[in-house]
C-alpha cells in the first residue's frame, strides 16, 4: 500500500468517525429537547420604540428641524458652551 493510499484510507476513517460522533451528539440533543429541524426565529414587524426615538432625537438636533413644541432644535456641539 502507498502512502497516498494509506493517506485515503485514514481520511475516510476521520470523516466515518466525525460523522458517528455527530449522530450521537444530535441524538443527546435531541435528548435534552433540542430539535435540529428547528425553524430559525423570524423578526417581523417594527423596531421596539426606544431604538428609534433614541435615533430619531439624535437625527433632529443634528438637522435644526423643528421640535414637538414648534421651536427650532439647538444642535448638540451649541448646547455644550459653558
């Protein structure tokens, strides 16, 4: 036998044991309540508010757009003199 051929033979062998080794870890898995066909979590709808009021705020004062009470938003650098 050559060494290409005993190298073949000893690759299958890794591959036969690391696929044995993967079929009894999903069956502890499975075991323990864990499906492996399990459908990937799908988010569907809107942010949750906070994220974008947070964003929303920061996006105003930067632009100078006008504020809930009508008045001009004072960019962040202008609120900062001491």
């Amino acid at each position: 036998m050559t060494a290409r051929e005993q190298a073949e033979e000893l690759r299958q062998q890794a591959i036969q044991t690391l696929l044995d080794e993967k079929k009894a870890i999903d069956g502890m898995l499975r075991t323990l309540g864990y499906e492996e066909t399990a459908p990937a979590e799908k988010r569907r709808g809107r942010r949750p508010k906070q994220q974008e009021g947070g964003e929303m705020a920061a996006t105003t004062q930067e632009s100078g757009e006008l504020n809930d009470s009508g008045k001009q938003a004072m960019p962040a650098s202008e609120g900062l003199e001491g």
